[in-house]
C-alpha cells in the first residue's frame, strides 16, 4: 500500500488506452502511452446498497440518492482522485442482483462490466459494494464478479446498520478467502471512504484467490463456449464469465451500445441447449445452486447471525404501513398531509414573491417613460416570468415531501401497497416507482422504467407515465384554483381537495390507460412481483435539502431561461403589429396582434371546450413546458391590464370576459382547463425522452394523439354536462 | 429614452430571446428540460 496507481494492473487487458473522451487518444490507439493514464473503477452491487453514495462521497458529485431500489437506471461516470492527487475515473453502474441481466438498467451493468459497450472503457479494477445486513445475497453478484479475473475490491457498505442488527462480520476472514481487499465502510457517515480510496490508490491488487468448480455436466459447454469467445477477441477470464452468463438463460437483455453475440458462438450455446433440454438437464438451475453453495462455504465463520428475536423495528412499522387496510389510510393521510401543506405552508412566501413582483414592476413603470421596452419589461418579463417564479414556495414543499418519502424507505412500501390495484389493470407493481417518479416530472419516472423486465410492461408504464401530474403542472392547477376560488376565505382544505382530485384524475387515467393498453396490443403475461423492501432510515436532511434547493434551483433556471425567452416572443406577438388607431382599447390592440390573429384560427376547436382565443395561445405555447401557461396568461392578461396597476395574474384572469361581456374564468372553465392539462401531453421534453427510450417515433407520436385526443374529448364532455346542469 | 428609442430596444431583446430560443432547441441534448433535476439535469459536470 501506498505507491500511486498510476499504471494499474489491469487483469492481463491488452487495452492501453482510452477512448477519446477519457484520456484525449484515440480509441483505436493501442501504443502504450508514454503519459501514464488514469485508471478506471467500475462501482457495482445489489441495488439500494449505497453505491451511488459512495460514488458521490469519492467524486464530490452529487448524483440522486434514495432509500429505494432502482434510483440509478443509467452509467454515471466522474473523477476521484487517489492519496497522491492522481485522477482516477469511477463509473457509477446501476444496480443488479447478478450479471445475468433480466431488466435493461442490469444490463448496462453487464455490458461495462464485460466490455461490449462500444461506448464505455471496460473497467481496469471493480468495486464491489455489499450490503453488509445482506451479505449471503449480496455475495451472489460479487461471486460473478471475482469470476471476471480482475482486480476487485469489496466494500462492506451499511456496517452500521448490520452492528445495530447484531450481525458481525469478519471483514479480515473475508479478505483472506477472497484473496482481495475488504474495506468496511459507512458512505452515508462518510466512514470507510478513505480506507477505499488508499486501497484505490494502490499500484497492485491482488487478484482473486476463490475457487469455484464448475458442476461436471456443465463444465464441457463451458470450455467450448469460453474457446468461442476467446477466438472473438475476449480475455480467457472475461470469456470463462461470459459463457456462464449465456448458460443461465437470461443473457438476452440486450440495450443500445452492446456488441451482439459472434454467430458461432451463438451457434454452439443453441446447441448445448437443445441437447440438455433432450437429456432433461436443468442447467440454469445447477450453475445458481453450486454457486450458492459455494458462497455458503465462503460465509462460514464469515458472518455471524443472531437468531431472529421476533419483529425488528422495520417490520413492526410495516405491518401498519403495507397493511392492507391501514397501508391505505397512512398513505391517503400522507397525500392529503402534503397537499394540505403546499396550500397552508406556502402562503406566506408565496404572498411575499407576489409583492416583490409587482413592486418590481411598479418600480419600473415609476421611473421609465410609457413605451415599448417598459411594456416589454413589466408584461413581458415580469408579468410572465415573474408570475411563474411565485409559485417557488409550492414547488419546494412538493419536493421536500417527495425527498421525505424518498429519503426514508416509504417509497419501496408505497410500490408494494400499490402492486394489488395496478395488477388488477396488468401493469407490474415495479411499474409503481417510475409513475411515483413520474409526479415529480416524467423524464425521470421514464427513464426509470429501465428497472422493468418486460418489454411490454415497460411500454405500457411509458406510455401512461406523463399522466402522472408532474410538477410542472402544479402551477397551472394553482393558478387556476385561485381564480376558481378567488377568496382568502376559502378553507386550505378545499384547495387541497380539490388538487387531490386532480391527483388522483390522472393517476385514475395512467391505470384506466394501462388497463387498456394490457388488453389490447401490450397483451401479456402478469408477472409477480419481487421487490426488496429496505430498512427504514431516518430522513437525511441535509439530503433533502440539498435535492429540494437544486430542484428549486432548476424551477428558477427554466423561468429565467426558456419561460424568459418565451414570454418575451409572446409578448412581441400580442404587441405587434400595432393598431393603426393609437387610441385603441387593449382587448382591440390585441385582437389585432400576430397571436390574436392565430388564436382566433385556433378557437372554433377550443370553444366547444368553454375556452378563448387566449386560453388557446397558452395552450399553444405550453408545449414547450406546462409551467408556460402561467407565464403566457401573464403576458396576455397582463397586456390587457396594462393600464391599471399591477396585479397578480389571477386578478386580472377575473375581469377577462368573452365578446358579450360574459366572464371567460367561470369556475366550470378553470375546472375544464384543469382537466385539460391532467390529460394532455404538453411537454417537449417527454416527448424526446419516450422517442430516446423506445428507439421510435411511432409511440412518442401516438402518447401526444391519445393524450391530447382524451384531452379534448373529457373536457368536452365535462364543460358541456355542466353547461347542461346549468354551471 | 423616447419611444422610438425604447421600440428599437424591445426589438433587440425580442430578437435575442428568438435566437436564444432557436439555440436551445438546437443544442437540446438528452434530457434538457426536465423539470426534477435527478437523473439528467444533475449530471456529472467534470465528465464528458
């Protein structure tokens, strides 16, 4: 110990260099460099085993954590730095419970590992991260890991959490059956990190001591397929590892960036197979059991475990929290808890946002000549942008919910209490946590269906994931609550109600659409589902606080970016061209604007809807974001209004009326608007997200048709029962 | 700053947040836009 790992042992790899992008040489380059390179650690384990904290504890990043399996569905990659100040590279992999790949986030894992990505270096040495209260389990995975031949380092990771379950563990014994280095860590308490990185720093490692024997029967196709491999370029070790893999019959996952499999090799695994299914031999299940006997030996005198003394805290807590009746009760009173907040606590900072605003924009018209670029700055920006940025408060109580449950292990409960109702509409009850994502906002919720195994499920979860309400929407439903309900008199609860409702409409038509969609082209099998429940953890604050001020941040960076950049082109568009009467009426100026223009072409298919040329201009330029609507109500309203004094949108959405003087917001039509954006796919960045994870135009393009389709026909139906009922 | 003046300027800003915009929606890589910040818009910033 102690010398720098500047030149690595990289397990007999004949690699030299990295890609470009890692070390600035080509990817083809196989010279040796005369610089030394900075090596790279892949960080692997069982999901919700604190790798990605690790990883952010050695890189300084501060990748998403959560007490949840699944957080990390995608390679992260960032630099360390060893003892000596060298840079090393760390890939952060997303978690598995073998290499045998049944979702496509394990699959990623696989393919680094193994180097079939075209675009990722294969890892010179491998940290290995165990959940110490798991370790049985959790030594699957790193049996196939010591297999691949290259240098390995474990990590005991949650050492604190299995002390306070009694479990001892002999982290020297396990050094010297493995023949590698075993590191006892606490990443949450920072403990054991720089133990990690002076074993990191390390010019050698030793390689693997563990011998594991083939079962006899399996042992010729092994060897054969290992041949194949290794006559397609693989490192003997690499291909020994890789044959296992194709012989336990879930090698076929396979995601974008992986090297297909050589055809011979192909060729000799389909004929080992159909001779074993002729003898009767159930070779998955042999290679699984002789490896698990081997990590029993290997655990002997490893681990010591108590004999269970009843309940521990974690199950007593779950036997109310996924109790069939009561889970339901904590989870409604949990949902009713943060909405009732977001209305309660936000008052206040919301109130003095607003008073900032229009003192900013009073400022300005105090001390600027009437003219175009006042106009521009108090409708333009502040009216749009500034209206946005007022509901900061909201969006962060909603985040500090989120990361509470987050943070503390409910949201693994929450899944497992939902998978009753969601397989009755043949959706899987992993399918719970990508749409539970999917309320913050859908990009992550999607990207978050890479945890699912089957291709169909995944689809469906896609599919219906952006009619979760996402965070973006919380705006518009704000806004249009207050303007449904304009007075202070008004009970919080009924507010929170209400955006319950709303909650629940979309959360109703993401099941009613999957329902749909299992029963008629994503038909298919209902597979049960298993699901790791972690033990529950006190929230870490600083954490929440941290994901909750970045998310705020981001809140902040979309409205002084593109919602910026949009108010202004709107307010153009409802400014120009002028009138050519001076002395022409607002309502009249912007009738005759570019936008007026375009909104009236618009509004024979919005009207049957109760909604306005205006409303249309906002449904229009929503497409970019929801959170848009806001803004552009702002600009519109704001253009309108422009000769009184500065209001808050809402105020100024009241006195709106229609040509015979009838007032446009009647608490029907903010209901149907409300409705409108629960069901309708009004963000581009979904769009390309679903086009990136499906590999296609045809779905992102059907989600906007189905979605905006129901949309339009919910609203219809709605806006005129109502009408009818004489609302 | 007369009126004349001020339109001129309006203009300006206005023609900025139309090439900002197009810029935008010419460098979206994946992920840009979204709106939680925990998969993609916090990724490693020292990474390629």
């Amino acid at each position: 110990m102690g010398s720098d790992a500047s030149q690595p042992n990289t397990g007999g790899d004949p690699r030299a260099s990295l890609p470009a992008h890692f070390s600035g040489n080509s990817p083809v380059r196989r010279r040796p460099s005369a610089a030394p390179r900075a090596p790279v650690y892949a960080m692997v384990g069982n999901p919700n085993c604190g790798k990605t904290t690790l990883f952010n504890a050695l890189t300084g990043l501060r990748q998403k954590v959560g007490n949840y399996p699944g957080v990390t569905v995608e390679k992260k990659m960032g630099e360390a730095y060893s003892q000596h100040g060298k840079p090393m590279w760390v890939i952060d992999l997303p978690g598995a419970y073998s290499l045998a790949a049944r979702s496509p986030d394990e699959a990623v894992t696989r393919d680094v590992l193994l180097g079939r990505r075209t675009d990722t270096p294969q890892p010179d040495r491998i940290i290995c991260v165990l959940d110490a209260t798991n370790l049985e389990r959790n030594l699957y995975l790193a049996h196939q890991i010591l297999d691949l031949g290259r240098p390995v380092i474990v990590v005991l990771n949650m050492m604190d959490l299995a002390r306070r379950a009694g479990v001892a563990i002999d982290a020297a014994k396990l050094e010297e059956q493995l023949g590698v280095p075993v590191i006892t860590c606490e990443a949450v308490h920072n403990r054991g990190v720089v133990e990690l990185r002076i074993a990191m720093s390390r010019a050698e490692l030793p390689l693997a001591r563990h011998r594991w024997d083939v079962p006899a029967p399996i042992a010729p196709a092994v060897a054969e397929l290992q041949a194949g491999l290794v006559d397609e370029g693989r490192p003997p070790l690499v291909a020994r590892a890789e044959a296992l893999l194709l012989l336990t019959d879930f090698d076929t996952v396979r995601v974008a960036g992986s090297t297909p499999l050589g055809n011979r090799t192909a060729s000799v695994l389909e004929a080992w197979r159909r001779r074993w299914s002729a003898e009767g031999t159930d070779w998955s299940a042999a290679l699984i059991k002789s490896r698990y006997e081997a990590i029993n030996v290997l655990c002997q005198g490893v681990v010591d475990r108590p004999a269970p003394k009843g309940l521990s805290l974690s199950d007593r807590i779950d036997a109310l929290l996924v109790h069939s009746v009561w889970g339901w009760v904590v989870f409604g009173v949990i949902m009713a808890a943060m909405f009732l907040s977001i209305f309660t606590l936000a008052e206040y900072p919301m109130g003095l946002i607003e008073g900032l605003v229009a003192d900013g924009a009073g400022l300005i018209k105090e001390t600027m000549p009437p003219g175009d670029l006042r106009d521009l700055l108090t409708e333009g920006v502040i009216g749009g942008a500034g209206g946005v940025v007022v509901f900061l408060p909201q969006i962060l109580i909603l985040f500090l919910f989120v990361g509470l449950l987050e943070s503390t292990g409910y949201m693994a409960r929450a899944a497992f209490l939902m998978d009753r109702p969601m397989s009755r509409v043949g959706l899987h009850g992993r399918s719970f946590i990508p749409l539970l994502g999917s309320y913050a906002c859908a990009i992550p919720g999607i990207m978050a269906t890479r945890t699912i195994e089957n291709a169909k499920d995944r689809l469906a979860t896609i599919l219906v994931a952006p009619l979760m309400s996402c965070s973006a929407r919380l705006p518009v439903y704000l806004l249009m609550i207050a303007t449904l309900l304009p007075g202070r008199e008004v009970p919080a609860m009924t507010k929170a109600g209400l955006m319950l409702l709303m909650y629940a409409l979309g959360t109703g038509g993401a099941f009613g659409f999957a329902w749909l969609f299992k029963r008629t082209f994503l038909r298919g099998d209902n597979p049960l589902m298993i699901l790791e429940l972690p033990p529950y953890q006190p929230p870490r604050l600083k954490e929440i606080l941290r994901q909750m001020l970045e998310r705020g941040w981001l809140f902040l960076r979309n409205a002084g970016t593109i919602i910026l950049a949009i108010s202004i082109v709107l307010w153009f568009l409802t400014t120009y061209p002028k009138h050519p009467d001076p002395q022409a009426t607002a309502d009249t100026q912007i009738a005759h604007s570019f936008a007026g223009q375009a909104g009236h072409i618009l509004e024979p298919v919005i009207k049957p809807l109760g909604f306005d040329w205006r409303i249309g201009i906002g449904l229009i330029t929503s497409f970019a974001a929801r959170e848009v609507f806001v803004s552009s109500m702002g600009v519109i309203f704001g253009v309108e209004s422009a000769d009184e004094d500065t209001a808050p949108i809402r105020e100024a959405m009241l006195k709106a009326t229609w040509p015979d003087g009838a007032p446009l917001f009647t608490p029907l039509v903010c209901l149907t608007l409300m409705i409108y954006y629960v069901f309708a796919m009004q963000c581009m960045s979904t769009i390309a997200v679903v086009r990136r994870e499906t590999h296609s135009w045809r779905w992102p393009l059907f989600q906007v048709a189905y979605m905006t389709g129901t949309a339009w026909l919910v609203c219809l139906l709605f806006y005129q029962a109502g009408r009818a009922l004489g609302f | 700053m007369d009126a004349s003046s001020q339109r001129i300027a309006a203009l300006a800003v206005v023609a900025l947040a139309i090439v900002a915009l197009v810029a935008r929606a010419f460098r979206r890589r994946k992920g840009a836009g979204c709106n939680a910040g925990c998969v993609c818009a916090t990724r490693p910033r020292r990474t390629e």
